[in-house]
C-alpha cells in the first residue's frame, strides 16, 4: 500500500441509500467519505476546501449538483467533479462537461470507473496543488 495521504471525498445525493452504498465503496479502497444531503450542507461544511474530489448528484433538493460545481468554481475551488447520476442525458453531461467535470457517469456505472475517476482527478489536483520544489 502506498504511503500516500487517503483522498477525502465529498459525496452530496439527496438519496440516502445511494450515498451509502458509494461510501461503502469508496472505503473499501482506503479513502475517507463525508457525505451530504445537499449542495447548500457542503457549501456550510468547514472543510470544504479540504476535499481532493467530488461526487455530485445532478438533481438535488434545493440546488442542483450544476448549481453547486458552478458555485464552487465562483469561490476558486476547482477540485475534481465527478457526477453520478440517474438523469443522464445529453444536454445535462454537456453543461457538466463544459464547466469541467472529471467524469460523468449514470447510477448504473461500474464503481470501479467512479473509483478510477476519483483516483485520477485527485492525484492530479494534488499535483497541482503542491508548491513548487525548493531551488537546488
């Protein structure tokens, strides 16, 4: 196992069930999950700024999952999005991926994509996140 710090996701779906069962599975590979109700609890959460990613519902109740990415852009917080949604349609994956989403995927998706997803964003966003090394 790699000496790497576990990735902290924030999951925000308004559906209890399906937040748990992404919870469940995102533990099972060794990352820390804090989940939310709705894009307005993550907006109040403290450690907002501490995620390496995101799995965002589209449809929430009260602010859409779009809402909520387009929100976090406003505010220069630019970690990784991943959208996990059973309303997958094309102009709603279009708007995701024109403000910049990671990956994009439909309730039905394998969750070893979601995991690769999150993965790949969140090892990037790290990267970028780092200062740059000392001069030698």
């Amino acid at each position: 196992m790699c000496a790497q710090a576990a990735i902290l996701v924030a999951i925000v779906d308004d559906d209890p069930g399906a937040s748990a069962g992404m919870a469940r599975l995102l533990r099972t590979v060794g990352m820390t999950v804090d989940s939310f109700d709705s894009a307005e609890a993550l907006l109040a959460s403290a450690r907002l700024a501490a995620y390496d990613a995101l799995i965002l519902d589209v449809r929430l109740g009260g602010m859409s999952g779009l809402d909520l990415h387009r929100q976090l852009l406003k505010r220069d917080l630019r970690m990784p999005v991943v959208y996990v949604t059973a309303h997958d349609d094309p102009q709603t994956r279009d708007d995701a991926e024109r403000q910049g989403c990671v990956a994009f995927f439909g309730k039905t998706a394998s969750g070893s994509h979601v995991i690769e997803a999150l993965r790949t964003g969140a090892t990037r966003y790290r990267a970028a996140s780092l200062p740059p090394p000392p001069p030698a």
